[in-house]
C-alpha cells in the first residue's frame, strides 16, 4: 500500500471513530437528559438540551418532545418573556421540520401563533396564518377550544381594521365554521362543555356587535338576486336575519318565499303563514296555512299546531271556527286526547249560548261530558284529567229528576241550536 492510500486509510479511520464518538455522545447525552426532565431537573436539562439541538437534531423527536418541557419551564421562570417564548416558538418550528410524521400540525401550528398573540410577537397577519394554516391543512387535528377562539378572535380584528380585504361576510362566515367545530369538539370531550359554551358565548358577543339589522340587510340585499334559486344560501341568510330580529323586513320574506318557490314543505308554508298572519295578511296567511297541512306528515306536530289556532281562535270568540281546528286535530293524531279535552271545555262554557230554557241550556253540558270521556279513552295520559271533567260536567247538567219533570225517558234528541248545532242525547233514566 503507498503513502497515498494510506493516509485515505487513516483519515477515514479517524473520521469513523469520531462519528462514533459523536454518536456515543449524543445518546449519552440524550439519556441523561431525558432523565433529568424526567425528573423536573431543569436546569441541569437545559445545556443538554442546547448540545442536543446543536450536535444531534434528527436523532430523535424526544429532544423536541422533553425539550418543550424544558423551555416552557423557562418561560415561566424568565425576566425577558418574548425571548423566552421565541426560544419555545422555534422547537416548535424545529420539531415540524425535523419530525412531522411525529408533529400534528392542527396540534402544534396553534400553540405557536397563541405564543405569538400573549406575548405580543410579529403582526395580527402573522400570527393569524398559524392558525389558518393549521385549520387548512389539519383540521381534526386542530381541537384546542381556546386556539380556536383565538383564531377566531384575530380574524375579527383583521376584520375591524379594515386593512385586510375580510368582508363581513367573510366574518361571518368564519365565525359559522368555527362555531360548528367548538360543536363538534364539545360533543368529543363533554368534560369541556362549560369552557367551549363559554368561548362560543365570547365569539357571539363579538359577531353581535357587527351582525345588526342595518349591517345585515344591505349585505344580503345585494346578493340575493344572484343567489335566488341558492337554498342553502338562502337558509342561512334568512336564518341570520331571523335570529337578528329582521323577519319583519321585505328581505326576509322574499328570502322565506324563494325558498318556498324552490323546495316546498311543510315548514316553509308554515313560516310564510305565521309571517302574513303576523303582517295582517290574513287572505294570504290562511292559503299558506291550509298548504302547511297538506303537507305536514308528523301527526304529533300537525295537531299541537291545530290545538294552538283552536285556542287563538276561541280568544278570539270564533267557537265555530276553534270546533273545526279541535276536530282537525284528533283526526291528525288519534292518540292524542288534548284536542277532546279542549274540544270539551269550548262546549262546556257555552251553556248560555244553546237552548232556550234551564233545561235545554244546560243539555250541553251532557256533550262536554261525553267528549271528555273520549279523551281518556284514547289517550290514557290525561284520564285523570278527563274523568274530572266529566263529574264536573254531569253535575252541572240536568239531574235525573229534571229530565223526568221535563217528561223524558231518556233516548230523545235535543237540537242544539246554536253554533255547537247537531244534537245531545237525553240520558237513559
């Protein structure tokens, strides 16, 4: 071998020994200094964790994972906070580069973009990205509650100054988004649910101050006519000026109606009646009322809605018109005896309206009686309630000695001439 070789011999001897000393070096040093954090040596850890950085940096995701056990410490212990949290901040960094199948951006993008925001480090812009980022390209990942307030906080002051192209409608369309995950992470980690209900509470304060009628209307006015025949968009532009109070304005009711026009049902008719009832549309309200239940296929629902009008109708003093209500709502849910129950208290109070004597006045008080005991006959959850009603009524109706004085033997129909009409059925003696 000449001198040449030789000395490639010798230098690569040299140069492996060092490696290998390098890399005795390094996982001595990490084993000691896992131990010392482990152990909450920090101090001892921390020029470690420096050689580590420095000598070693893609050994393993461990320096990066104790280390931020180790610069959080310091954070807290420092005097100069802002370099100690850019210290942190550039682990972080190091600890993507070095180690992203280990590093969940959604998880580690937000806490360096919170450092930036509590100890006041580059623009709003800037330490917005981290968070947008980490929703852009890792958003299940992204499950911080509070990380996901700031982001929506920064937004909003992007927002409010005016120098970042952020419309409202952008801002409230961030703010749906972020609201719909703080959902999704409240029904994750239910032991959460009082701090994201809290935080949702502050994103509402903070879209509430600029989501008002006056915002809202010309914003939405000037999209409609492009987005006429857009259901979802007009469900949440009309659903936005509802909760907002708007539902009296033109707008929303051409927003109500485009959607009617596009997809009818049962809920839209009924929101279009309530409105033109609402206005004094009464001609036009009752159309979209008699649609709703042609419509509607829950029974439950279609009846509570029936007993509701009977009862504003009988306020009103329309009986006749509270009867048909009533009918039309045991016949929508046959189970149901809430609409007998009503159907009788209406004929119970109308004895001085049918009849022309005591006895004939008081016959209703027989139909009251047989109609409350239907209800308990369907529906066994308002027995008690009807048999009260029936000794009640049958006290007040004509005793067995009244209808033998009137010369009855028990059988014979008495008219009703009033607004009840029909017939009552004279009680067998």
């Amino acid at each position: 071998m000449n001198t040449k070789n030789t000395l490639k011999v010798t230098i690569l001897c040299v140069l492996t020994s060092f490696l290998m000393k390098a890399q005795h070096n390094c996982n001595e040093t990490l084993s000691l200094f896992a131990e010392n954090v482990k152990s909450k040596r920090f101090a001892e850890a921390s020029p470690q964790l420096k050689y580590l950085r420095e000598n070693c940096a893609q050994l393993n995701y461990v320096i990066y994972a104790r280390g931020e056990k180790v610069l959080d410490h310091e954070l807290k212990q420092a005097s100069d906070k802002k370099q100690a949290a850019l210290a942190l901040i550039q682990l972080y960094k190091d600890r993507l580069k070095f180690f992203p199948e280990k590093t969940k951006k959604g998880s580690f993008l937000p806490k360096i973009g919170a450092l930036m925001m509590k100890y006041d480090i580059s623009t709003v812009s800037e330490q917005y990205k981290w968070f947008d980022d980490a929703f852009t390209q890792d958003k299940e990942h992204f499950r911080n509650p509070l990380n996901l307030y700031y982001y929506f906080e920064l937004y909003y002051k992007m927002y409010q100054s005016g120098a970042h192209g952020v419309s409202l409608e952008n801002l409230i369309e961030k703010y749906e988004m972020l609201k719909e995950k703080l959902t999704v992470e409240k029904e994750r980690t239910p032991k959460n649910k009082g701090a994201i209900e809290k935080l949702s509470n502050n994103m509402n304060v903070l879209i509430e101050k600029e989501t008002t009628c006056e915002t809202l209307l010309p914003m939405f006015r000037k999209k409609f006519q492009t987005n006429a025949t857009n259901v979802d968009w007009l469900r949440k532009a009309a659903g936005q000026l509802d909760a907002k109070g708007c539902g009296e304005d033109i707008l929303f009711i051409e927003m109500v109606e485009a959607i009617d026009a596009a997809e009818p049902n049962a809920n839209s008719k009924w929101y279009l009646y309530k409105i033109h009832y609402r206005k004094g549309n009464f001609a036009k309200a009752q159309q979209y009322f008699e649609a709703y239940l042609a419509l509607e296929t829950d029974g439950a629902k279609k009846a509570a809605i029936l007993n509701k009008e009977g009862k504003k109708a009988e306020k009103a003093g329309q009986k006749s018109k509270a009867r048909s209500y009533y009918l039309k709502a045991a016949k929508a849910h046959p189970t149901s005896g809430r609409a007998y129950l009503n159907l009788a208290r209406l004929y119970g109070s109308s004895a001085n309206e049918c009849g022309t004597d005591d006895f004939s006045k008081r016959a209703i008080y027989w139909k009251a009686a047989e109609t409350a005991r239907k209800a308990g006959k369907v529906d066994n959850s308002v027995k008690s309630e009807a048999n009260s009603l029936v000794v009640s009524y049958m006290q007040s109706a004509p005793s067995k000695t009244d209808i033998f004085n009137e010369g009855y033997k028990g059988g014979e129909k008495i008219d009703m001439k009033c607004w009840v009409g029909g017939t009552v059925t004279v009680p067998k003696l």
